[in-house]
C-alpha cells in the first residue's frame, strides 16, 4: 500500500517538473544584449574586467558582489564541523587503551604518499591562490589540501595533525574574513566594500580585496575539512 | 555538434545506471561506490556546459570526500542492508547519563 | 537536424536531472536502512545541481572566465554562458557534503546506542 502510495507521488513529481521544464528551452539566450544590461547576469558580466579586474566572473560574484552570502556559508561549515565533533564525542576513560583503527599499509603506498603530499599541497594553494584568473578558489583548494592529508592518515597508522594548529589556522582565517569586512565597513560604510587598490587585468595582485578573502577562505575550509575527517578516522571502535 | 550529443546520450544512460545500481543494492559499500561514480559522471556533465568551478567543486568534494565518509560510517554500522540485529537490550543510563554495563 | 539535436540534448540533460530527482526521493520514502537514506538525500542534491547548471547554459557560449582567450572570443562576437547559476551551485556543493557530514555522525551516534541502524528495529523510545 505504502509502495502504491509513493509511487502515485513520484509520478506526480515526473509530471509537474516534465511539464515544467518543457517551457525553459534548452540552451536559449535569455541574458539579451550583455551591454544594454537588462539582466543581472549582462551587469555582472559587462562590470566585472573594467570595475574590478578579475578575470573569473564566477569568483567575483562568490566574492565581491554576494560577498556575503560566502560569509554565511563559511560559518555553516564551521557549525558542520563543530556539530559533528560534539556528537561523536567519547570521554576517553583512564586504562582504556588506544587502539588503532586502521591496518598499516604496504611499504609501496607509505614510500608513496610521502613522495606525493607536498605535490598535493603546492597544487591546492596554486588553485586557491590563483581564483580570481583561473578556474578554482577557495573551496575547491581547500577540499584538495584536505585530501593530501586524508591520503597521509590512511598511510600511516598514527599519523598526527596537531588539533592546536588547526584551530589556530581556522581562527585567524575566519577573523582575517570579518576583519576585511569591517575595514570596509568603517573606511567606506559598505561591509566588504572593495577598497584595496585594482590594478590591471589579468595580474595576480589585481582584483583588490579578492585574493586577499580567497586565500583566507582556502585555508579555513582545509583546516576544517581536515579536522572533520581526523574526527571521523579517530573514533574508537566499542567492539 | 553531433559528437556532444552522442557523449551526453551514453553519459545519461550510465548515470541513471549507476543511481538505480546505488539504491537498489544491498551491499552498502557497492553503493556507496555507485555514489561516487555518480559525482564523477556529474563532473563530466558540469564541464561539458561550461561550468569548470563547478567541475572542480564537484570533483574534489564530491568523489573523494563523500566517499570516504561513507566509508568511515560503513565500517562503525552495519555493512549490509538486510543485517538483522542480535537480541540486545538498549543500553540503561543512569543518573548521570553514563551507560551502565550490563 | 538543429532543432534535432537540441532536442536530444536536451531530452539527455533534463531526463538524467529528473531521473536522479526521482530515484533519491525514492531511496529516501521507501529504503529502511540510514545509510541507504542518506545516499537517497546525496543523489537528490546531485540532481538539482545538474538541473541548475542545464538551466544557465547558453548554446554556443564560452566559460565566463576573461583570460586572454576569453577576451579575443568577446572581441569577435562571442557570448559567454550565465555565471549566476555557477555561483549559486558552488555554494550549494559545499553546504550539501557539510549536511551529508552531520547526517552521517548522527547514524554512527544512533548505531552505537541501538546496535541497529534499520528504522524499523528502532523501537524503545523510552528515553
């Protein structure tokens, strides 16, 4: 009965979005001439090489224009990753001895993922530090330091990231954030108004306050990725 | 023209392929692999439409991160679907919420 | 054949967001085990994502990205697709994988309390 149910619901959904997407064409020009500007889009688009010098337009609508909204998602994670070290937390007893969770690894693997971690870790600032001329930024540099260091913790069986350097890094990264907000609040009554000077297209130091907030988001979401996942490797297994 | 349709096509048919496989199988740890190849077929589909910060996204958060999250919580819960559970009383608490060993 | 060919492509790219859409909803209505669920929740965000990205494309058009490339191809006449939906779904990738994280600690929480993560054996609500 309740199958019966479900299915009549998820024909219901088939047809409502079938029917739905039958009137948004596939691949139909809907910004109109970018520089008449009569969509948001065509603005973003025609202001964005001469206002700001940025050459990826993505990254200054994150960064600049819903600055913001980047803000508010930078302290979701932030709340992802406290929530899920409050709920797995396990008091640790006197005499209750560590075990390790993980089996050690070949003598290829760990001879490997040393070799390779650095590589991973100079490519995951290349593409955080270069976000505003490429495609990346912070995110995405972030996830892949993160996965450098997940690849050391499976290698090695008590591999250690210092729990103390994590929550320093992420402090100073999230107040580095609001900081550069509030300076821009108080030098020119906007919050994360661009007021560093914008220099020419296509230049690394271009773009004003964009790299500056890029970089400091890379580095919090790697600090927070990674202390999510020595969260998750480290639970002490009850049986 | 016409080779991006073709790619689209089979594309499309194994993505489906690959979320029917991930619901449908009882074997958690194959499913959970379904979901990877899901994301990795999504990246693929980001790219294709001019999308490559998505691309990124997607790829380095959703094939590897997920994954191994997954996998961390298949190996503290059950690995199969269909796992009865052995007869065991739930745990008693006493007054100041530690467990109690039966 | 132009109008064919959009038409598949569009039929592949619309069909495959709907089909996830459709296939997660159902893991998460009908499947009893927690994990199974929480991959039914992962699958829905996939499909949406991939809905967003096919509504902001724009046939013929160019990443939105000004390299030095990209300023020859404005220059000739080119168009570049919509960087909006772009923007709305890296967001949206990243809160999705934070939600799948604390989903996932609150069933390693529930299995360790109950010895079973099947919804249908959890039934002493006492506490």
């Amino acid at each position: 009965m309740k199958k019966l149910l479900v299915i009549l619901l998820l024909a219901v959904v088939a047809y409502s979005l079938g029917t739905a997407l039958m009137s948004v064409k596939f691949g139909e020009n809907r910004l109109g001439k970018v520089q008449d500007e009569e969509t948001v889009s065509a603005f973003y688009l025609n202001n964005t090489p001469e206002k700001l010098s940025v050459a990826n337009v993505v990254t200054a609508i994150v960064v600049n224009y819903r600055g913001f909204d980047t803000l508010g998602e930078v302290s979701v994670l932030f709340l992802a990753a406290m929530g899920l070290g409050s709920i797995l937390y396990h008091r640790h007893k006197e005499g209750e001895e560590e075990e390790a969770i993980l089996k050690p690894s070949s003598q290829l693997v760990q001879a490997g993922s040393k070799l390779i971690f650095p590589a991973i870790l100079v490519l995951g600032a290349y593409v955080f530090i270069h976000g505003h001329l490429t495609p990346g930024g912070g995110f995405q540099g972030g996830a892949i330091i993160a996965t450098g260091f997940l690849l050391m913790m499976m290698a090695y069986k008590d591999y250690k990231v210092s729990h103390k350097v994590l929550t320093w890094v992420e402090s100073i990264a999230g107040v580095t954030f609001a900081g550069i907000g509030m300076w821009g609040l108080i030098v020119s009554q906007s919050f994360l108004e661009n007021t560093l000077p914008i220099g020419t297209l296509n230049n690394l130091f271009s773009g004003g306050i964009i790299p500056i907030i890029y970089v400091a988001v890379g580095f919090k979401v790697a600090a927070e990725l990674t202390g999510v996942l020595d969260t998750l490797l480290n639970i002490k297994d009850k049986h | 023209m016409m080779f991006n349709v073709i790619v689209i096509l089979v594309l499309a048919v194994i993505l489906l392929a690959a979320a029917v496989y991930a619901v449908a199988q009882k074997d958690l740890l194959y499913a959970v692999l379904a979901t990877g190849v899901i994301s990795l077929i999504l990246s693929v589909f980001f790219f294709i439409m001019q999308a490559p910060d998505v691309a990124l996204t997607e790829a380095a958060i959703g094939i590897a991160l997920t994954t191994i999250i997954f996998i961390i919580t298949i190996r503290n819960t059950s690995r199969r679907e269909d796992e009865v559970p052995v007869e065991h009383e739930p745990d008693r608490v006493d007054k100041e919420s530690k467990i109690i060993k039966q | 054949m132009n109008l064919d060919t959009n038409l598949l492509m569009s039929i592949g790219v619309y069909g495959s967001a709907i089909g996830l859409i459709l296939i997660g909803l159902y893991a998460v209505l009908i499947k009893k085990h927690l994990t199974k669920i929480v991959i039914g929740l992962s699958i829905i965000d996939a499909g949406i994502h991939l809905l967003f990205i096919a509504i902001g494309y724009i046939s013929g058009g160019t990443a939105p990205i000004f390299s030095p490339a990209g300023e020859k191809i404005v220059a000739n006449g080119g168009i570049m697709v919509d960087p909006v939906p772009q923007a709305l779904v890296l967001t949206a990738i990243v809160i999705g994988f934070a939600v799948t994280a604390v989903a996932l600690s609150l069933v390693i929480r529930l299995y360790r309390h109950h010895h079973t993560a099947r919804i249908d054996q959890i039934k002493s609500l006492k506490w």
